[in-house]
C-alpha cells in the first residue's frame, strides 16, 4: 500500500482514450489521483460532479484531476459525456493500479460479501510525492473538492 511520502507507481495506467499516463506526466503540478468503486451509481456521481464542479479551483492552484475504477473505457466514455467530466478516468480492468495503492479488496453491503474499490484519493505535490491520503470513511462525495483543497 502506498503512503504519505511514497511516491505513486511510475506508470499509472491507460484511460478511456487509450492515453497512457505515467506520474512523470505531472511534475511540476500537485495530483489529485481519486479511486472510485464504480461508474454511475450514485455516491461516484456526486463525488466526480463535484470535482467537476470545482475543476477550475484546482487547475488555478496547481492541480491535476485524474480518476480511477476498474471499468473498461467505453463505461468510462458514457461516464464522463452524461456528467461532463473534464478529467481523465484510468480503466483499471486488470486491478493493477488499485492493487498497487492498496485500494482493492473485500468488501461488504446490505449482507453481501464482493471485492471492490476502496474509495481513497491520493494527493501529491510537484514531485510526484503522496502528501495526504483521504480514505474511504473520511470522503464526503458531495464535498470533497472542499475536503481536498
């Protein structure tokens, strides 16, 4: 699992274009990497409309937005076109990335037991350094450009 004062993994993964993104790709400019457990439902809704919301508040103080689940890009596509999302969402179909930081795993809800996605965003700074971790009982979806910034 990553933690405050690793670096993220080089390579971060591919999004719904097929645009590889590595961490390189951000230096000199603070991170917000969000994980998510799935498109479309309501609380990954709330949370990316109100990074979408706030995306211009983050831009003027130095950050990237980037996104993370485990569906593949044409789930991705019809996310980001029905809410306007201006950031990129990696597809992390193989559970690379989400193994990676430590964000995948058993999961239980309304007595069921599954593996998912952990929600927990990841903020570095210019370097590429993760200086604050949100996990998952911290994040208020309807708030959390607030919580981060």
């Amino acid at each position: 699992m990553i933690e405050v004062g690793q670096r993220l993994p080089d390579v971060l993964g591919t999004d719904q274009d097929g645009k590889v993104w590595k961490t390189s790709d951000f230096k000199g400019r603070k991170l917000v990497l969000y994980c998510y457990p799935k498109d479309a439902t309501p609380g990954c809704t709330s949370e990316a409309c109100n990074l979408r919301d706030n995306h211009e508040r983050f831009i003027s103080q130095g950050y990237a937005v980037l996104g993370c689940s485990t569906q593949d890009a044409k789930s991705h596509r019809k996310f980001i076109e029905k809410n306007a999302l201006p950031f990129p969402l990696l597809c992390d179909t193989e559970l690379k990335l989400v193994q990676q930081l430590g964000v995948y795993g058993e999961k239980k809800m309304a007595g069921r037991t599954y593996m998912g996605v952990f929600r927990t965003t990841f903020i570095t700074d210019e370097a590429g350094v993760v200086t604050r971790i949100i996990g998952p009982k911290e994040i208020k979806v309807k708030d959390h450009a607030a919580q981060i910034l």
